[in-house]
C-alpha cells in the first residue's frame, strides 16, 4: 500500500497562482484566503519558497493550510481520516504533474517515496 509523504526539494504545493485554485474561497476562512493571496508573488509562487534550495523558509511556522494534517483536510475539504492517505497521494500526483511534468524527477522521487 503506498502511504503519502513529503519529498525533499519537490515544492510543487508552493505553487500558489489563485487563478489554478478557483475554489480557494470554498475552504479557507476570510482571514486564511487574505493571507494566502499575500503570499503569492507575481509568478505565482509562494513568497516564502526559496527556489535555489526548494525549500520553504517559513516551514515551522508555516500556515495551516499549508499542512498535511487530518484535522486540516477535514476542516478545508471534509476528508475522513481514512481517506487522508490516499487523497493526499492524489494531490501531490497533480500538483507534481502539473508544474514539473508526468515523467520529471519529483514525480519519479515521489512515486519511490510513497510506494507507487
């Protein structure tokens, strides 16, 4: 069974262009959907994704929205529990694609991680 992570220096989900997330203010609160557009810079990508690294600077500190918790997924798209894994999975499947491409190296590093 493949279980869902994180891989390193990937950050597709730090692409934050509101014009591919129409629905954004379906499942952030008011405040959230204000802090999220403020972190969108002009080329779409979150303000605090550092491209020469790949990583976020603000990672501990980051919003909750920006986290893969059951209580988050539940509360943003009312998944259960036991639908988290896989939802998940498909998530970073798309957001992969989406920005490197169905045969890149973050979707081949993904899929090894997760046990696809």
């Amino acid at each position: 069974m493949a279980t869902w992570q994180c891989i390193q220096q990937c950050g597709a989900c730090c692409y934050l262009d509101p014009t591919e997330r129409p629905d954004l203010d379906k499942y952030l609160t008011e405040e959230e959907l204000g802090l999220y557009l403020n972190m969108v810079d002009e080329d779409g990508w979150c303000v605090n994704f550092d491209h020469e690294t790949r990583k976020c600077t603000i990672y501990a500190d980051r919003p909750r929205f920006c986290r893969v918790a059951v209580e988050t997924f539940h509360d943003m798209f009312g998944i259960e529990p036991e639908e988290l894994n896989d939802f998940a999975i498909d998530c970073c499947h798309q957001h992969i694609e989406s920005i490197y491409g169905d045969r890149s190296g973050e979707k081949m590093r993904f899929n090894e991680a997760v046990g696809c």
